[in-house]
C-alpha cells in the first residue's frame, strides 16, 4: 500500500479523545501530522463513542452532509464514521475532527480543533493519489 493512515491518541476520558492524525508514505514517513479530537470511549455506543482501536478500511466517498471525506469502514456495530470538519468534541458523533492546533473555543474544558478546515485540506491533499482505491487507518491508544 501506497499511503496510509494513522491515529494515535494520547488522552482520553468519556467525553473527547485527543491525538494525532498522521498520513504515512510509502516509506513511513509523516508526510501530515494533525492534532484531532474524538468523542471519548464509551463501549462503542453509536454516535457517542469513539472508533475502537483496530485497523479500517477508508474509503472516498461523497457524504450528503459533508460533501467528499473519507469514511471508516468495517467498524464493530458502526456506520459513518468519518474525518471531517468540526471544532468541538460534542459536534462528533463518533467521527474524526482534525485541526491545525488545538485550543479553547467554548471554556468546556476540552481542547477544540482550530483551524479545522484547513487541517482537512491538507489531510486531503495528502491523500489525494489514493482516493480511487483507498488506503487504511490504524487507530491505537498511547497515553502518556
């Protein structure tokens, strides 16, 4: 595989997950690196939980909501996960916001994504000679 994809978190409580989005090359070099956010673990419930760890197929495909992202696939007891736009972790439902930085919008507590938009810009861009035929995200806890 070309390209592919990975997100290490590094905090959690059952809120929000925080991490880093990174795309590999076909050497396992960082080629992009993100701060994200995600819903925290709560036994995988639908649309408040966070992907489990494990690696997904993902794909490119057009969302109704969201436009072209990428979206996890073969996720236990899930659909539509998918890295998209958002600033705060109660705006996931059990998807992947990257950011630019991360920072305090709301005074909730929780660090939020900045810059979200951009953050994804530039996931894309990454990833732009995979999109026909996909690549994978492996998703692992290494909280320090």
């Amino acid at each position: 595989m070309s390209k592919r994809v990975v997100l290490q978190r590094v905090w959690m409580d059952e809120n929000q997950s925080t991490g880093s989005l990174i795309v590999l090359d076909k050497f396992r070099q960082p080629i992009y690196i993100s701060p994200c956010i995600e819903r925290g673990d709560r036994n995988n419930e639908r649309n408040v939980s966070n992907v489990p760890t494990g690696t997904y197929p993902l794909v490119w495909e057009n969302s109704t909501k969201f436009g072209m992202v990428w979206e996890l696939k073969d996720v236990p007891n899930r659909s539509e996960c998918k890295i998209h736009v958002a600033n705060m972790w109660d705006e996931i439902n059990g998807c992947i916001a990257p950011g630019t930085y991360l920072g305090e919008l709301n005074a909730d507590g929780y660090y939020d994504t900045l810059a979200s938009g951009d953050a994804l810009k530039r996931f894309h861009l990454a990833l732009a000679d995979v999109q026909e035929q996909g690549t994978t995200i492996t998703i692992f806890n290494s909280y320090l």
